[in-house]
C-alpha cells in the first residue's frame, strides 16, 4: 500500500485557493503518484465540504469516470451500487470513495466504503508502467451500502467541479517542475551548449505561462467562487498541458537519453507525467472550450 502524508490544503473559493494550488504543485513536484492520491483526497474533502456532507472517511478518493457504469438502487434499507467502475486511482489504498452511478431519477453522487466484500479491486486491469503506483485498478461493487452525497447532477452542477480540475492542472504543473529540475541542475553543474540553453529558456516560458495561468484561475475562483468556472477551467487546464508537454519535448531533447535510461527518479517522472496529462481529454476539451469562447473578447 502506498504511503502518503495527506496535504492539509484551504478549501478552494475560500480566499487561498493559491495556497491551495500552490500545495497540489509541491507535492506533484516530489512525487506524482503522491499527488494523484493526494489531490483525489483533497478534492473529495472539498466536494463533501461544498455538498454539505460530513466527512468521516480516513483516504478518500473520487471515482467518478464512466458514470453509468455504476447501477444505484433505492432498496428498504438504503442505497446499494452494483458494477465495475475503471480508473479508480488508489484503489486499495483508499478507505472511502465518492463514486457516480446511474439511479432511475438520473446520474447521483454516493460516499462508499471501500472494503471487501462489497468493494473489490480487480487483479490486472492497472498492467500501467507510468503512473503504476497509483494503483488506478478497476473496482467491482457488489450491492454496496451507499450514501447519497447530495441530489441528482449535483456531483458536476457545482461550481466546485471545474475547481477541482484546475487541481489537477495544478499537479500537471508540479509535475513539469520535477521533470525541468533535472535540466536546471545539469546546467548549473556545466555548459550545455546554446542549443539546450535554447530549450532551458522555453521550459522557462513554458512553466511561466502555466504559473501565471494558475495563479488567475485562484484570484478568479477567490473572487467569485460561485461564477461557473467551466471556461476558465478548461483554459486553465489546456495552457497546463501546453505547458507540461512542452517541457516533456524539451527536457529530452536537451538531455538526450542519459536521464531517461540511468537516472530511475527522473525516468519515472517522465513516464508518471506523460499518463497523467492524459487525463486531459486533448482536442475534445479545446473544441469545448471554442464553443464557449465564440461570444468572449480575447482582449486585456
């Protein structure tokens, strides 16, 4: 089981929604799969919080992917959820989960324990080299007690939906930091040469941009946490994927293949960061976000 010290983070819209973003960063610096684990914990105490829902669990997680492959049903004695639920990050590690499924009444949130026999995680459905550690298994549920965590769409009708996923934007970002370290310190220790001071100098643009775009999207989310935040989600989060894939090209380009094939810290930063950009969703999220774009003014 992997072992994590949880962040004690702000809530974010509570006026340090930097800090907050600030702490996710940090730890993804140090160690992405820490800070998948930690930012689902996180982000579950904040979904609970916003939700009105108490929390009591020790580690929690949110799995949340595939909403409908999750059945919840109303029986005498409460809710039980039945089915498979993919991509369930720290799914042995995790002593509670908010989970979606499917009710007749529409897609519901629920807090379950996450322990047999009711919660099970299958044996090779996480077979990942990047991000292996976080244990990202499919979970099957048998007629498991639930408890509803607000009403029907509540889950992704909140503002505090988009503010969660510029959370993990803020672990893409910690996570391009960790992976830039190494061409900072190979070039403070000797010159590199004009064509990977070039490239140092676009990690430095890169993460630059990210920084700047994640410290808005705090001052925006403080300002106004009840403003949908959907846009400045979405931008936030593809600027951060720019950003991180950037330095992912750069950095080995620079390096060449010395890092990825002798140094294993930075070689699995490199595969930990390249799957776990992937939850973004690429052109899909930039078609949305040119939708909600077409009546802005891109001005100052």
């Amino acid at each position: 089981m992997t072992v994590i010290e949880l962040p004690d983070l702000p809530l974010p819209g509570h006026g340090a929604t930097a800090e907050r973003f600030r702490g996710l960063a940090d730890l993804a610096r140090q160690d992405l799969v820490a800070a998948r684990l930690g930012e689902g914990h996180a982000d579950a105490v904040a979904i609970l919080a916003e939700l009105g829902a108490p929390v009591s669990g020790e580690r929690w997680g949110v799995w949340a992917a595939a909403p409908r492959s999750l059945r919840a049903r109303l029986t005498d004695d409460g809710w039980r959820i039945s089915g498979d639920r993919p991509w369930c990050s720290g799914a042995q590690w995790c002593t509670d989960a908010l989970v979606t499924a499917a009710a007749d009444d529409g897609v519901r949130l629920f807090s379950v324990r996450n322990t047999a026999p009711q919660a099970q995680p299958l044996d090779g459905t996480w077979p990942a080299v990047g991000m292996a550690g976080s244990d990202s298994r499919t979970v099957r549920f048998t007629d498991a007690e639930a408890l509803p965590v607000g009403g029907v769409g509540d889950y992704v009708g909140r503002p505090g939906f988009w503010h969660g996923g510029v959370g993990v934007a803020a672990c893409w970002f910690g996570g391009a930091l960790g992976v830039a370290d190494a061409l900072y310190a190979a070039a403070r220790d000797k010159d590199l040469g004009p064509h990977a001071l070039a490239h140092l100098g676009g990690v430095a643009v890169a993460l630059g941009a990210a920084r700047a775009v994640l410290a808005e999207a705090a001052a925006a989310i403080d300002a106004d946490p009840r403003r949908d935040a959907q846009a400045l989600a979405v931008r936030t989060r593809a600027t951060v994927e720019w950003a991180a894939t950037e330095v992912l090209d750069r950095v080995g380009r620079a390096l060449g293949a010395g890092p990825l094939c002798r140094d294993g810290e930075h070689a699995r930063r490199v595969a930990d960061l390249t799957v776990y950009l992937r939850q973004s969703h690429a052109e899909s999220d930039l078609e949305q976000l040119g939708r909600l774009a077409v009546d802005e003014d891109p001005a100052w």
